[in-house]
C-alpha cells in the first residue's frame, strides 16, 4: 500500500506543478493581449490626433467638428478593397 500512496503522491505533485505552469503561461498571454490592445488603441488616438493637426494646417474645421469618423470610415474601406482584391489574385 505505500507504493499505492507514493504513487498518488508524486501523481498529486507532478499536476501542481503543471496546473501552475499553466496558470503562469496563460496569465502571461492574456496579459500579453491586453498590452498590445491598449498599444492599438494608443496609436489609434495619435493617428487621430495627427489628422488633426494636418486639417487645422490646412485651414479647414477640425476634424472632430466635422465627424472625425469620416476619415477612419475612408481608410476602413481602403482597406477592405485591398483584402479584396488580394483575394481574388489568388
């Protein structure tokens, strides 16, 4: 019966350690995809932002006067032809 127990025993520690081996990697992703997010959405503002500053250069209304989502609407829609057109080329 000791065998039996010695058994469980190192069963018991070997999936300790695998569930906080898995723990510790999937904490890591998750926390990996949130920084990239808030990276995503930092360089959307700073591109928002140069639109910005590029219509008050011109002398036009600022864009967040006029819709600033006119201009993300275009380069949404830019890109949409784009993966298109690349899919009909295969």
């Amino acid at each position: 019966m000791t065998m039996k127990s010695r058994g469980f025993h190192y069963l018991r520690t070997g999936l300790t350690l695998l569930l906080g081996a898995g723990a510790t990697l999937g904490s890591s992703f998750v926390i990996s995809r949130l920084r990239e997010k808030q990276d995503a959405e930092s360089r959307m503002e700073r591109l928002e932002q140069m639109l910005d500053d590029l219509e008050e250069t011109k002398g036009g209304a600022p864009a967040r006067a006029t819709g600033a989502t006119e201009p993300v609407k275009a380069a949404a829609t830019a890109r949409a032809k784009t993966s298109r057109s690349r899919r009909t080329e295969k």
